[in-house]
C-alpha cells in the first residue's frame, strides 16, 4: 500500500489554519491528492488563480444546459450520455407516461436522481413511489420501469463494474447526514400486485452498452415477497441534514451521500453560510488533480457560480484550477447572503471522464470564459 511523503511546513506569508484569516488581498488555493480525502497544501496567491485570460486546446471547464438535451425519450438506454469513463455514465433521461418495456443494468448499479417529476417504480423488489429530489439506487441487475405522472426528468448515474454503499462516518456517527432509518424499499403492496399479468413482456438489458431485448410471456415482475439486505432504496434530499460549521467551510468531501470504487455522489443541500469573520464562506479555490468533478443543479442560486439555473451542469476536468465565479466570490466575502438555498448534485470520478457527443445548442460555450479578467 502507498504511503504520502510525511512531512507539514509552512513557508512565506501563510495562514496558522487553512481556508481562514487568509492574508489580506490573497486567494487561497489548495493543491490536493486524491480529491479530498489525501494530502493537500494551501497556497497564497495575490491574484485570482483563475484569472485566466483564454484558453486554447481540449482541456477546459465546460457547462450544458440540459434541459435542452433530447426529450421525449421512451426507454433510459436511449437518453443521451453525457459523460463517460470505464467506471462511470451520466446520462439525462427526459421522458413522460409509462415505460412499454422493463429495463435491466447489467453493467453496474444505477442511480437515478429525480429533477422533475413524480410517478411509480415498479422492480423485482415491488413498488414504490418517487418525487422530484429522490434518489433511487437500483442494484445491478434489477429489473425495474417507470410510471410518470406527466413528464419527468431524471438524472442518470452508473457504477461501471461496481456497487454503490455509504460512507463510513467516522467520529460524527453513522446517523450523521442522514439516518439511514430514512432509507425506503420497495413494497409488495397493492400497487405492485395491480401489475401482474400474462401478457407478454420484454425486458431491454444492457450489458457492455449493446442492448439485448429478453420476452418472456408473462410479466416477469411478479414476486409475492422477499427478504434479505439487498433491494434498491429511495433517499430524498430533504432528509439529507448536511455537516456545518459556523467558523470553517467543509470541503465537498463532507457531503458524500453514496459512493463506488472509483467515483462519489455527494449533494448539496440549504444550510448557513458560514458566519465567523475570518471564515471562507463558499467552497475555495483548489487543484483537484485526481478527480473530475460533474455538478447538476436541481434548484435553487447556487452561491459560487454566476448565470447558473435549475437543469444546467458543469464539468470541471482535473489539470487546472477552479473556484467560484469573481462576483460570486464577492458577494460571499462580504457575508451578503448569509444561508445557501441551492440543491445541487456532484459526481466526482477518479478516472478521466470523456464527453460524448451532444445536440448542438447544449453546451454553453463561452463557460470558460466566465472567469477570465476583465481589467
């Protein structure tokens, strides 16, 4: 197993604690390994680090508005992905009504996070239903489809080869976050025992991406019961108490809600601003040179970004500096808004992600561009 170079030291003009009474007319920058969660310096710059005047070749910050992404899409395996690597897929799936078919994920667990909508899930394990701002994790394999009432809008995640779970909470205790006593299953309830029925039935399974259609003639989703520890659950943000606190701005890190192997899933909820004087209050400038990071924004401002609304991404590749936005960042040191109402979903993979190709008008193309100095 490796181990990090051991060693602290403090050179120059630098602060007694990171991320607080940063030294007058500085930005702060982390430099870190492996997202968070390794070892990190932070250093005092005098100008914005991203105060970048253009730049040139394929790495670069990237936005998409997908509400602009196809609509109307009947079956998931047809939305549109959006970013891939061998151990992720992020797609948006816009659909209405009710799936003719059932779907099968054969290559990896599946979350799907609820924009807008509501309706019934119908799986192996039973029924239950969903709202806008569910989660729903649906282990690999599950046989599952949809009922919307009207149209509804979810935001694909897949663990390539992999199985979501929880974090380990460590000194705050496993009910921190969230109790896990608000994690919700299926049901074989009336619902669910409405559906049978002998007529035939097709379940659309993908495997390796290549989709393979199995009939059966009857509806395979006709349990009578289960027990066990396996079944998909259901969480909603509003049941997500995030980690705060009033003197220190906690790094994304804290707001991990689901994790695999080589990605994590980590959501930002409504809480305080942070309100000691000394205290950054919004996330700080930093180098995560391992990870990339995808944020969805399901409602709400989101405090450090500009001309951001509820349906729009961002994709920020590891290998350059980010931060938040210069009027944001403004705002925010002068403690003008002092609670966040933002509701925003980030996936943070440790392997490069690639970007598929997408409808044109999606992507907002000046991004980039929305850091770069005016003066």
């Amino acid at each position: 197993m490796k181990e990090w170079i051991p060693f602290v030291k403090s050179e120059g003009v630098a602060t007694r604690q990171a991320h607080c009474d940063l030294p007058e007319g500085t930005y702060e920058r982390e430099i870190g390994r492996e997202g968070f969660f390794g070892p990190a310096t932070q250093l005092h710059h005098r100008n914005p680090p991203t105060g970048w005047l253009r730049f040139e070749g394929p790495l670069r910050p990237r936005a998409y508005d997908l509400n602009k992404s196809r609509r109307g899409v009947a079956s998931p395996w047809h939305a549109p992905v959006i970013l891939e690597n061998a151990a992720c897929q992020i797609r948006i799936w816009h659909t209405s009504g009710s799936m003719d078919h059932l779907a099968r994920n054969a290559d990896g667990d599946q979350v799907l996070f609820v924009h807008e909508g509501s309706g019934d899930l119908f799986c192996d394990y039973g029924h239950i239903p969903f709202r806008d701002g569910d989660y729903l994790v649906l282990p690999r394999g599950t046989q599952w489809r949809v009922e919307c009432a009207g149209e509804a809008s979810f935001l694909m995640i897949e663990a390539t080869n992999d199985a979501f779970g929880l974090p380990r909470k460590g000194l705050v205790g496993p009910q921190a976050i969230f109790d896990p006593g608000v994690l919700d299953t299926p049901a074989i309830n009336e619902h669910f025992r409405a559906q049978y029925h002998e007529r035939e039935t097709t379940t659309v399974v993908k495997r390796r991406n290549a989709l393979t259609a199995i009939t059966y003639p009857h509806n395979p989703l006709d349990a009578i019961g289960w027990h066990g520890d396996l079944a998909p659950v259901r969480l909603n943000w509003r049941d997500i108490r995030p980690l705060m606190s009033a003197r220190y701005h906690v790094p994304p890190s804290a707001h991990t809600t689901f994790l695999a192997g080589r990605l994590v899933i980590c959501t930002f909820c409504p809480r305080p601003i942070e309100s000691d004087p000394g205290a950054l209050k919004l996330p700080y400038f930093h180098s995560n040179d391992d990870y990339d990071e995808f944020l969805f924004y399901h409602r709400g401002q989101f405090f450090s970004r500009d001309n951001i609304h509820p349906g729009m991404s961002t994709w920020h590749p590891s290998g350059f500096p980010h931060g938040p936005h210069p009027k944001a960042y403004e705002t925010a040191m002068k403690h003008a808004r002092k609670e966040t109402d933002e509701v925003a979903v980030m996936v943070d993979t440790r392997d490069f992600l690639d970007a598929a190709e997408i409808e044109p008008g999606v992507e907002f193309e000046a991004y980039a561009n929305s850091w770069t100095r005016k003066d």
